[in-house]
C-alpha cells in the first residue's frame, strides 16, 4: 500500500499513515506494523482536537511533536489521515547569555 511519500523521509527511523479511526493505511521501519503506537497516537491527536487552541475551528490542530528521550515523534494531521514519522532527536544545547 502507498505511504503516500512519508517512506522517502531520509532521517526517518520509522513511518505510520492512520486512518482517522487509527486503523493503520502503511508503516515501515521502527514503526512497521506497530498497532500500538497507532493506538496511543490516534488518542492523543483526537484529544488535542478537543482542546480549544482559538476560538475560530478552522484553526484546528494540524501538527504535534511528541519527544520521548531521544526520538520525537512527528504527527501531522492532513486530508483526513495521521501521518507519522519517528525520528532520533538532539537538541542543541542552549547558547550561555
């Protein structure tokens, strides 16, 4: 099934495309087949919709980063499907003032 181009992601550790549901369209790498990481990704992105960021909907949520020790997890919301993709994360350390 087509990832829809998130395979081609070239730092990507791991790729899920959700239906809005959660039901899993495509997945590789890290994340190839993980029902549940689809799972907890779904709940969080439809209880980040429930959270008013305006008060105009159109500006609903588009994208969340999530970064868990040294991955973050890039979710964007789009053409009603969860795209997500699993990369390694190292922050910058913080330039002294």
């Amino acid at each position: 099934m087509a990832a829809h181009g998130i395979d081609r992601i070239s730092d990507s550790l791991g790729y899920l495309v959700l239906t809005e549901d959660g039901a899993v369209i495509s997945s590789g790498g890290q994340l190839e087949n993980d029902e549940m990481t689809a799972t907890k990704i779904t709940k969080l992105v439809h209880t980040a919709y429930k959270i008013p960021v305006t008060s105009d909907r159109k500006d609903s949520l588009k994208r969340v980063s999530v970064i868990i020790g040294d991955h973050i997890f890039m979710i964007t919301v789009s053409q009603h499907k969860i795209f997500v993709s699993k990369r390694h994360y190292s922050p910058q350390e913080p330039v002294p003032a």
